[in-house]
C-alpha cells in the first residue's frame, strides 16, 4: 500500500531535503515547508530512520471537504484513525484553518475528536501541547489543515522532533539544532571524506553530526518514533531496517576523516565531550581561542555557528576577521557558517556565497560557503 508523506523541515531547508529523499531512493517534490513523497510503511520507516533535516515525517490519512460542523464530523469518522491510535491512547491535535467557512481552529479541533471517538467506538483522551515543539511520545499527533474548505488530515509517525537524536546532553549558549547543523554540512558538500573542523564549537552539534556522516550512521537508530505504538506495526521489518543501518554504518567507513572541535569556553568544551561520548563519536576536542587555530595543509572544512545576537558578547566583526585570519591558515579549506549579519561576516575577507536561508531560535540566518579571494 502506498501513502501519501510530508517530510516537515524548517523553512529553507527544503532543498537540502528533497536530496535527502532522493538519495534513499524515494520520489519526492519540494513544496513549502518540506517534501511531499509517495511511499509504502517502509518507506515511513526508512525516512524517519536516515533523514537528518526533517523534522517530522506525515502520513496523510485523507482530506475531506465540509463547510459545516456536522458535515465534518460524518466525513472526518470515515478516516482510518484505527491505524494510527489504540482506543483510549491519548491524542494531540494541532489545526489550521485558511479560506474556509470553519475558520475557529479549536472548534474544528474538537469535531476532529469527536470524529475520531466515533470511529474508534472509545474515548481519546486529548493532550494539549504549549508549544509546536512539545509533542512527543506520549500522545498521537494529528495535524490538520483547512485550507479552501477542504480539510486534510495527517498522522505524525515521528513522536519527539527528528532533531532529537538521543545524545544532547549538557549544553552551551543557544545551541544549534541537530537539523540545522546537518543541513549546513549537506548544503556546503560535505560528505565526510575530508577533514573538518569547528573552532567555534558550542556544545560540539556541528562536529558531532559531521562523524555522523562521516561514519554512515543513521540519525534515528537511537530513538524511537510513534509509528512503533500504531496498531499492526510489525517489529520485524523495522528491526531489518535497523540492522541493516547497523551494518552500512560499520561498513561503510570507520571514520578515517579528522574531525577537530574546539572552544575557548571550558563549559562549551566540556559539554562537547560528554555529548560526542554519548553519540559515540570520535572528535579532537581541545580548548582555545578562535586565533589560536594552528594551520593545516591540503582540503577540508571549518563549519561553524558564529555567535549573533545575544550570543555575541562582543564584537562580531572581529569574530569573522579571526575567522578569516584562520581560513588564511588553511588555504586548502573552505568555511561554512551560520551567519546572522552578512555584513559582520564581510569583515572576514573571504568571497561569500549563499547556500540557505533560515531560522533558529526565531533569528533568520543565512547558511554562507566562503572561500579565499
């Protein structure tokens, strides 16, 4: 059977994604937000499994057009939520409405309840979540968009964001999400076949999903996700998937490529450490300041998230002049960075060029490549 998938990725990070999708064999088209796919369960699985931009990953039960209440409940019953929910499993709904006669988000909320208690023949208990990002395991997230007065319906098989890859620990200022990180290696080339480096390293998020990569390891193989709590779910070919990820990663290669880390923050450091043991990653970690990073010959990349904002605490220019000054030092190795203020990033001296725009922590940033004039 096949089904209709969104991969949801930050906005901007649809073209990093949608190669995603094409590199694990699947046809997928680029469309606000994320990738719409045609797939089969596997397919579900594998996604959730590998992607490393997404952030969740919809399956659509159906979409059904209503321009009444009543109407919506009589349609909606007729979706197959007995796939997706246990009777008496509790449930998150998140609603939007555009264009449409039922316009109150809540109150189409509540008929979607209703719609899915008359269908399961039980009660559903109703988690509300404070935030978009606070869905997780404990309940079933249903997305719903009406849009034109058609209403379409999806299941979330995802759970916990697919940032949360299961080792973030201790953390510096702002960290960047593991999504978001991914998203600035895969958009600058990197393919874990040269060395990197972070000399801005954080929390260590950038050096930590580049031995990722590196390593052929799939992001998800130490989570779960809510597709494993579906009724029917088959635990079999789930756990060939995961072996068969097993086997890529250690075959694929023992991660033969440097990957430095480095902070002149002893907490950042720290936290590096205990966050590249958990992931299981080999990293050179060691604390020094940015001006402090020694040369090094032949090819690679310094990937980093400067500070910008309230990270700053200082001046920013000076950063990326250091930052130059250190890209001068390697004159092999190119530079990707999450960059803030593009005109901050100028007093580097390198030649820039944009890869992405986006966002984190609700300040747009662009993801630049830069390179020795």
């Amino acid at each position: 059977m096949t089904f209709e998938i969104f991969a949801v990725c930050a906005p901007g990070l649809e073209p990093v994604l949608l190669a995603e999708v094409q590199a694990l064999g699947c046809k997928g088209k680029a469309s606000a937000g994320g990738v719409e796919i045609e797939g089969t369960m596997r397919d579900v699985q594998r996604l959730n499994l590998w992607l490393r931009t997404a952030s969740r990953v919809l399956l659509r039960l159906g979409a059904v057009k209503a321009t009444a209440f009543p109407e919506l409940v009589r349609k909606a019953a007729a979706l197959p939520w007995d796939r997706y929910l246990h009777p008496g499993a509790a449930a998150s709904l998140r609603v939007t409405c555009r264009k449409s006669r039922l316009y109150h988000s809540g109150a189409v909320a509540e008929r979607l309840h209703a719609a899915m208690e008359a269908r399961l023949g039980a009660k559903v208990p109703v988690q509300k979540s404070s935030s978009e990002d606070d869905d997780g395991e404990a309940a079933q997230l249903v997305v719903a968009r009406f849009d034109r007065d058609v209403c379409t319906v999806s299941a979330d098989s995802s759970g916990a964001l697919l940032h949360q890859r299961g080792y973030r620990g201790p953390q510096a200022k702002a960290p960047l999400r593991e999504t978001l990180a991914a998203a600035l290696l895969l958009a600058a080339g990197w393919k874990g076949e040269t060395p990197l480096c972070d000399p801005l390293c954080g929390s260590g998020t950038v050096p930590i999903e580049a031995a990722l990569i590196a390593m052929g390891r799939a992001p998800g193989i130490a989570r779960t996700f809510a597709f494993q709590k579906w009724p029917g779910f088959d635990v079999r070919p789930f756990q060939q998937l995961l072996g068969d990820a097993g086997l890529q990663a250690s075959d694929f290669r023992l991660q033969a490529v440097r990957i430095e880390a480095s902070d002149q923050d002893a907490g950042a450091v720290s936290a590096t450490r205990e966050n590249a043991a958990r992931a299981g990653v080999s990293i050179e970690i060691g604390q020094r300041q940015l001006a402090q990073l020694p040369p090094a010959s032949g090819a690679g990349l310094l990937a980093c998230n400067p500070p910008y904002g309230v990270r700053v605490g200082g001046d920013a220019r000076q950063i990326f002049r250091e930052l130059g000054d250190a890209a001068r030092r390697r004159p092999g190795w190119r530079v990707a960075a999450v960059v803030a203020d593009e005109r901050a990033a100028a007093a580097s001296g390198l030649r820039w060029t944009r890869l992405l725009r986006t966002q984190t922590g609700g300040i747009p940033v662009h993801f630049l490549s830069g390179e020795l004039p």
